[in-house]
C-alpha cells in the first residue's frame, strides 16, 4: 500500500451525499452510521478522492493499491465493484465512480473537503460503531438521489434551451494503408436478444431513409470498447452529413450501449427503418471490424463486411464503411457526394492523443453539470495542448462554455463570453466545415441579440449537420425570440424524431407545445419525459408551470418541490421562482413572498436572473419592479428572456414598456 494513500491530502475527512470518509480513521460512515468495508475498497476511495480532478489510468490505480504486485483485470474490476456498492454506486449509473472508455477510473461525485477540529475527531479507542458529534454534523443534509450527485442533474436554469452536444467524433489514428476488407451482401435473419427497457418509440420521419448506428461491441477486454465507441461515434457523424438520409442521434442510440436488445425493437424505439450494428475485436497489431446493415421491418441483414486493418488504418476504414452503407441505402448516388464522404477523411485526420483526450471531454460534457462541463474544458485543453490545431477540440470549449454561461445561474449571463466566442472562432477558421463550431456561433450571435448574425450560422450548421437534433433544437428555441412558435414546434419535433430517447430534446418539445397554447399535449409530453427519466429536474420544474396553464395548483406544487429535491443546493434561483408562483395562485400568498424575498437578499449578494425576479414581482411585488428586472435582464443579455419572449401569456406581454424593450432587442414588435 502506498504510503500517500494514507492521509487526506490536506483534509481531514471528505463529505459527499450522505457520505463521510475520514482516512486518518480509515473509516466511511453512511447517514453517520459505520459502513463495512474491506481496507484496500478504502484504498481505492481514498486514491480517487484525492485525485479527484482527474482520471486515473487502471494501471496507474494498480500500481498505487498493490505496488509491484502483478494484478489482473478481473481483480482490479472486483475492486471497483466493491467501491461503488460501498457508496451506493453501481456499474450502470456511475454517479460517484465513473468509468472512462474501460480504461481509467475517475471520482465524479460533488465533494466537500472537511477539516474536523481535532477535539471533535473520535478517540481511536473508542466503541465501535460510535459516531461522534462532529460526523454526524458534517453529513449534508440535502442528498441528492441514490446517495450522489447524479449525472445528468443539475442546476437548470427556468426555460433555457439544454443541449446534447452531437459533437462529430473524428479520425483515431493517421497512418495510412490499404485494409484487406472481406465483403458479403446477404439476406440472412439477424440474431435477436431480450429488449432493452427504454423509453416510448418516435414515429419514423416520411420521405427521408431513416437509419441508427448501435454501439459497437468492444470484444477484447483490454480496452477495445474505447475503439468501439468512437466507430460509432464516427460513423453517426459520416452518415448524419447527408441531407438524404436521417441519422439516429448518438444520445439515443447509446441508450442501448451494453445491453442485449432486439434489433427490431431498437430500431421501432429510435423510430428507424434500418439499423447499423458491429463489433471491433483486436488480434495483435490489427483489428477486425465486423459491420451488418439490418432492415428493421423484417430483422434480415441486407448487407455485412469484415475489415482487417492495422491500427492506424481505422480513417480509412471509417470511409470505406459509411460509403458501403451509404451505397446500400441509396444505389443511385452520385460520385460527387461519395467525394464529400472520402473528403472528411483528409478534413478530420489528428493526433490519435488530442483525439483521445478530446472523446473523454465530450463524455464529460454530456452529463451537463456545471463540474462535469468544467472538466470537459480540461481535456478539451489537454487535446489542444497535443494538436493546437484540432478544430473538433476547439469547438468543444466554445460549446463548453456556451452550456457554463446558461446553466450556472449564479454568473452574471457574459461571464463566459469572451472565451466561448474567441474558441468558436477559431474552430471555424481552422475547419469552416465544421458544423458544431457554426452551431456554437449562432448561440453566441443569439445571447448578444444578433439575430442576423444567428440566422446565418444555424443555417450554415443545419446544412452541414443536417441530422444533428441540437442544431434543430438550438434553431426552434431560436425561434421564441422571433415570435414564430409554430416554426419551433415544427424544428423541436425534427429534434425529438432525431434524438427520441433524449429528456431534454423530450422536454423541450413540451415547452414548444406549450408555447402552442397545447397545454394537454404538453402535460403528456412531459409526462412521458419523466416517466422515461424520473430524476430529470428540469421536466419537472416546467411541468408544475403547464399545470398552472390548467388551473391544477396543487399539482403544480407538488412538481415544482419535486424539481426543488432533485437538484442541489443551494436551489437555482429559476427554481424557487416557479415555487414562489405555484404556492401564490394555491392561495399561500405569504409562502409566495418568502420566495420573492429570498431572491432579492440573494440578489445583494451574487446574479439572480431579471426574469426569475421579474415572475414574482409580477405577482406579489409591483410592476415598476416588474420591468426594473426585465430592463436589468435585457441589458445583461440574460437567456431567461427567451421565455420571457415566448409566452404571450406572461403578465407583461402587452405592456407599452414590454415593447420597448423588444425594440431594444432588435426583434419584431407584434400587435
């Protein structure tokens, strides 16, 4: 055992949850209460929490646990099993240990260092199990759910527009070679399995080829399922470049990463007519890839291949797969779109390091916290500290911080400007075909009020992404600021058929029902959100306002606390507005005001949003407040104002000031 493992690096004990380690003692505690665990499980917490900011490769963990000790796989995977039972953590929702691409291991949980005076620290000698004053004290007493902070939970902020980063994953390695590739066209039945239990299936788009990428199956267990991810990830890039076709997004399709599912059932769930699945398995230096393309209203393979590369082959590979696909689905097509299909091979090729370090940052970013997004930005840097050059990573930190200027609502809205812009930027100068860097731009264009600007971005990205669902969702939310909801109705319900099993794209088509004035569509839209997601906040917070829209004011309540419990505190601002204006019109004027007061002490001390104030002025304070708040809100460039834009219903819409203020805006007053 290493002789570092023994202290807490500077604290005296760690508090997550309901969770307390004191390594000094060697000892967890639970709700206070002892948890019996083994010494190297102990070991292992204690490694990750001190190295907390960053991943931990297995054998660095190998090394640090048992020394020179030669330690296998499957020991080590014990180990981590033990762990995460030990904090109430499992395999499948890493909330406090999360395992990166099968080959590293990083503590994902939010944690205090605690430092105990050390007359409150118990006495060695002491009873077992005695828990002393100080530890029982030291347990927050808000957990989140499950005992840790939860991944993709967070501080929400009331109406933004959330995104899943369809980022396009890029070339894995650059040598280059000819790949021995064994082609079969056949018609054979596909294998089925159990299905997977995911959420309500979309309806398949009409007129377009519709088609899903499965996650690859790793084979080799010494990591090969890192290789497998990113071929997925870069095949739904490949194939999501043609307008002909509509591409399943990453976020759905990896719902089924992992787990044994029918292919029919897959395909019905993500609403596609054929379904790309494979496997990559390792032999040596080379690889073999084998890829089927399966029509889904029969489960028959309608064509399958086997590739042998080297290792640094797999670019070519990539091309050679999504042009046979491509050529399957569409006979017909031209030699000038298989060009633009071999061009990104020249367009993506990087340093397989800055790659690397790249696919670990959008793992990251996918879970939307603000530390998840902080640790995003580090290995986004990691990646251009490699290849300063490598767009993909460039466009990573625009969108990074474009998600920490609207989801961390104590930061003023241009905290992040300056940063975001100056990235995205440069991720188009150095590839203006880069899509996501246009998507990160329009936002920007957007949050700084020119609209101009923003239009000519979204179109640029819709053109060059055309299946990527959070440009779709991005550009209908765009539309709320330009009055046009039936426009976001029509660009978010594209989003959700491209990204079906998605709660936030799921979430976001309710708003725009809402905004339709289709308040029973949107409370079922919600609904089923949440059924698919119990512990998405943010369905939560805006089905208590859809319920307000119904006169269900106890039901509205009851939503806008159970948005209140599944996010961490201290409660977002946004939040405690929206329960401020449940309990108003449930007749608990008073409960009301204590809201209302609680953002005005918080807004002396740090942001509080204009809009958040601006909802509960309207109704318990007055309505000079009222537009103080939205002017300040304006002026600050705050996101909320798109809500605020969107729905004719607010209590300032037909105000003379409201319209000045549009006008201030640049955006069309209408009457």
């Amino acid at each position: 055992m290493n002789d570092r493992l023994d202290s807490g690096a500077g604290a005296t004990a760690w508090a997550w949850a309901e969770y307390l380690l004191i390594p000094a003692q060697r000892r967890l505690l639970h709700r206070g209460e002892p948890v019996d665990v083994e010494d190297r499980t102990i070991d292992l917490l204690i490694l990750l929490l001190q190295h907390q900011e960053r991943a931990l490769d297995k054998q660095e963990v190998i090394t640090a646990i048992w020394g020179k000790r030669p330690v296998g796989d499957a020991t080590l995977r014990q180990l981590v099993f033990k762990a995460r039972r030990a904090v109430g953590d499992d395999g499948e929702h890493q909330h406090t240990i999360s395992t990166l691409y099968g080959r590293s291991l990083q503590w994902v949980a939010t944690v205090e260092a605690v430092f105990m005076p050390a007359s409150t620290e118990p006495d060695a000698a002491g009873a077992p199990g005695e828990v002393a004053p100080a530890e029982q004290a030291l347990v927050p007493e808000r957990p989140s759910p499950q005992g840790a902070r939860p991944r993709t939970r967070m501080p929400w902020l009331l109406a933004e527009v959330l995104v899943l980063l369809a980022v396009c994953a890029v070339a894995w390695w650059q040598h280059a070679s000819v790949p021995r590739q064994h082609a079969v066209v056949a018609k054979t039945p596909a294998p089925a399995a159990a299905p997977a239990k995911v959420a309500t299936p979309a309806v398949p788009a009409n007129g377009r080829v519709t088609v899903a990428v499965l996650p690859f199956l790793g084979m080799d267990r010494k990591g090969d399922s890192y290789l497998a991810d990113g071929l997925t990830e870069e095949l739904i890039t490949r194939l999501g470049s043609f307008r002909d076709l509509r591409v399943a997004a990453r976020t759905s399709s990896f719902v089924f990463r992992d787990k044994p599912v029918d292919i029919r059932e897959a395909a019905r769930q993500l609403g596609v007519a054929n379904v790309v699945e494979g496997s990559v398995q390792r032999s040596g230096d080379r690889l073999r890839i084998r890829v089927s393309l399966v029509g889904a209203k029969d489960g028959y393979q309608l064509w399958s291949a086997e590739y042998d590369p080297a290792a640094g082959d797999l670019l070519k590979v990539e091309d050679e797969i999504a042009a046979a696909v491509i050529k399957q689905l569409h006979p017909k097509l031209d030699a000038n779109a298989l060009a633009i299909l071999h061009g990104m091979q020249r367009r993506t090729a990087t340093n397989p390091a800055a790659h690397d370090f790249y696919l670990v940052g959008l793992q990251f970013l996918s879970r939307r916290t603000v530390p998840d997004i902080q640790q995003a930005l580090l290995y986004f840097r990691r990646a251009l500290q490699v290849d300063s050059g490598y767009a993909p990573a460039w466009s990573g930190v625009a969108t990074a911080y474009n998600l920490l200027r609207e989801h961390n609502s104590d930061k003023p809205p241009d905290t992040y400007y300056g940063e975001a812009l100056a990235a995205a930027q440069k991720a188009v100068a150095l590839d203006p075909q880069l899509g996501s860097a246009h998507l990160a731009l329009a936002l920007l264009h957007e949050a700084h009020w020119q609209w101009t600007q923003a239009e000519r971005e979204y179109a640029i990205a819709l053109r060059l992404d055309p299946s990527n669902p959070v440009a779709h969702q991005w550009y209908g939310a765009f539309q709320w600021y330009l009055q046009d909801p039936p426009k976001a109705l029509a660009e978010l319900r594209l989003a959700h058929d491209l990204d079906p099993l998605s709660p936030i794209t799921s979430t976001d088509l309710a708003r725009a029902l809402l905004f339709n004035n289709q308040v029973d569509a949107a409370i079922a839209q919600f609904q089923a959100t949440i059924k698919q997601d119990p512990g998405f906040a943010l369905a939560h917070l805006l089905l208590a306002q859809a319920y307000l829209g119904k006169g269900r004011e106890t039901d509205a309540v009851r939503e806008a606390r159970a948005a209140i419990a599944l996010v961490p505190a201290p409660t977002p601002s946004s939040y405690l507005s929206v329960y401020g204006i449940a309990l108003y019109f449930s007749g608990d004027k008073a409960g009301a005001r204590k809201q209302l007061q609680i953002l005005e002490a918080r807004s002396r001390q740090h942001y509080v949003s204009g809009v958040s104030l601006a909802l509960l002025q309207a109704q318990v304070g007055s309505r000079d407040e009222m537009f103080a708040s939205l002017a300040r809100a304006v002026a600050d460039h705050d996101a909320l104002m798109r809500p605020a834009v969107a729905s004719h219903d607010s209590p300032w819409y037909g105000d003379p000031r409201f319209k000045a203020l549009l006008v201030k805006m640049g955006l069309p007053v209408k009457h």
